[in-house]
C-alpha cells in the first residue's frame, strides 16, 4: 500500500518538475537575450558620445578655417578700412574732428548681458564656440561678452592665446564701446606674445582706440614708432591714412 502511493505521488511529481525546467530554460534565454541588448545598447552609447565628439570638432576646424580668411582681412586692413568710412561719415553728418568725436552712446540692445554667467554657468568650450560663431557673424557686441567672459572666468586655460585676444580685441573695437576691453585684450596680447605675428596689428589698434578716445599724443606717439620702424608694413599704411586725415581737419 505504502508502494503505490510512493508511486502515485511521484507520477503526480514528475511533470511539475518537467514544467519547472522548462521554465528556467526560457528564463535563462531570455536572460541572454536581455544581456546581449544591454552590451549593444552600452557600446551604441559609446559610439554615439565618440561620434558626437568628433562632429564637434569637425565643426571647430570648419569654423576656424572659414576665420582665417577673416582674420587675414582684419590683419590687412580691410576692417580698419571700414572703419575709416565709419569715422568719415561721422564726421560729414556732425561736423567734427576726429580727436573730439565721442563714442556713442549704448542702445538698450547693447546694454544687455548676453553670457548671463552666473546663470548659466558656461563651460569655456561653450563660450569660446558661440564666440567664434557671433565674430564670424559679425555679431561683434555678443562676440566681445562670450570672449571677455572666457578670459574673465577661465584666466588660465590654454585655449587663451594670442589669436584669441587678437580676436577678443578685434569684437571689443567693433562693438563700439568697450573701449576698455579692447586695450586690455591688445595690450594682454602684446605683453604675452612680443613675438605674434599679430603684435603689430595690436598696436596698431590699440593707437586706433587712443584716437577714439581723444588722446592725441598716445596716437601720434604710436605713429611715430610705426614712422620709424614699421614703415614698410600695412599697418602703417593704414596708421598713415588716420593721421593724414587728422592733419587734414587741423589744417581746415
């Protein structure tokens, strides 16, 4: 008796086991399979960040490709030379000369913090690319606040050289009122790097804001220099063309 309900029960045990271990195997299938799409989907991930990366730097090299030419023009005159029909007009519409012109006056638009710093907290990538991008928009009054920001809140990244305050400085002039960035950029650059290639364009725009603000003998002074030294240079050539027209309005 005891026999048979041995083997009763063992006959009812029998298919549950089968059951279970045809359970565990789909488990451990599935398992795998959960395993294999979260190894492809964590590699994905890291091709996407290395991809994404290099999509970033690729838009650097473009970018700083398109600028060489820019910066060349800056370098030779071309900007200067707008500059000086700017000086022209004005002093067609009101009359004055060059030494009594006074910067005009800030508009509500430019007025307006662009960076927001503080807020933002800005990494100096992100500050040095929209930088480049509003330069080469000729967006010079945000391009000076994102590189006035870097080097303000970065002072020591490598990023900071000469190009970039001969560029900081460039948008600091052209914004038309930060005078005080633009010497600071130039002089930054000429204190730094006595050997650029871009140190006697910083010069000469540093003479460039001296006439702006009125101060006559800082301006002849740097004339002078580039008189005697640099006289073979378009720098001076460009110089030159501002003192001839100052002498030609003293002389009136």
């Amino acid at each position: 008796m005891k026999k048979m309900t041995i083997l009763k029960a063992s006959i009812l045990v029998l298919p549950l086991l089968a059951s279970c271990s045809v359970d565990m195997k789909k488990i451990e299938e599935k398992a795998a399979m959960i395993n294999h799409y979260e190894q492809v989907s964590l590699k994905l991930a890291r091709d996407n960040r290395e991809l994404h990366a290099e999509v970033k730097r690729l838009e650097f090299e473009v970018e700083k490709l398109k600028q060489e030419k820019s910066y060349s023009a800056v370098v030779h005159g071309e900007v200067a030379t707008h500059e000086n029909k700017h000086e022209e007009n004005n002093h067609e519409a009101h009359g004055r000369t060059i030494a009594s012109v006074a910067p005009s006056p800030i508009s509500a638009e430019e007025k307006k913090d662009y960076v927001e710093f503080k807020t933002y907290k800005w990494h100096v990538d992100d500050l040095m690319k929209i930088a480049d991008k509003e330069f080469k928009e000729k967006n010079y009054e945000k391009a000076a606040q994102f590189y006035t920001s870097l080097v303000n809140n970065y002072p020591t990244n490598k990023s900071i050289n000469d190009e970039f305050y001969f560029k900081a400085g460039i948008a600091a002039f052209e914004s038309g009122d930060h005078h005080d960035w633009t010497l600071t950029h130039f002089e930054a650059l000429m204190s730094k790097y006595p050997t650029s290639h871009y140190f006697r364009s910083a010069k000469l725009w540093v003479a460039l804001t001296h006439m702006k603000l009125g101060d006559k003998k800082k301006f002849y002074a740097t004339v002078e220099e580039f008189r005697k030294k640099y006289r073979n240079t378009n720098e001076w050539k460009i110089l030159s063309s501002y003192y001839e027209k100052i002498e030609e309005k003293t002389n009136e």
